[in-house]
C-alpha cells in the first residue's frame, strides 16, 4: 500500500485553550484536527482532570509541514511563555492524501 508523507502536530495543553487554539488551527491552513483529554505526569507534576480548571487535552493536527510549521510557530510566540504546554512533530504517512 502506498503512503503519502504529511507532518503529525500534536499539542497538549491546558484545555481552556481549546476553542482560541483550534480556531488558529483552522485559520493557519490545516484541514481538521482531533482534540481528546489527556492525563498524566511529568515537570508540572501530576495532571488527573479531576476538575476542570485542572484538566489538559491534546490536539493532533495532519498536515503539509509548511502548515505545521506556521502552526506551531504561532504557539510559540501566542501560547508558550502563559500557558503550560508541549507541542512536538513528527513525520507520518496518511492513506488518503486528499483528506490532509
């Protein structure tokens, strides 16, 4: 089966940035994205969601790496230094080209 190469984003963050973030998303030139909640631990400590002030999602958008890139420099420079988050790509091979 043929594959064809897109980039991965994924971005975990706070979920109250879901709505400004995936508005970007869309306006930076990616064709859709998933959001889900997302849990664990690391250099913030542990994250259960157990409320919703505390909870984090991750969004995982596939695209062209030019888009990825705007993506995720928008982040940086709009999110990063106010809002705790991880934000890393990688690269992927997709079924349906047209879908990306």
């Amino acid at each position: 089966m043929d594959y064809h190469p897109k980039k991965l984003l994924t971005i975990v963050c706070e979920a109250v940035l879901e709505v400004p973030l995936t508005r970007d998303i869309q306006r930076l030139g990616a064709q859709g994205y998933t959001v889900v909640d997302a849990r664990g631990g690391g250099h913030y400590g542990v994250k259960r969601a157990a409320w919703s002030f505390d909870r984090n999602i991750r969004v995982e958008v596939i695209c062209e790496p030019d888009i990825a890139d705007a993506i995720a420099g928008h982040i940086a420079s709009s999110y990063a230094q106010d809002y705790g988050l991880v934000l890393y790509i990688g690269d992927v091979g997709v079924m349906r080209e047209g879908h990306f």
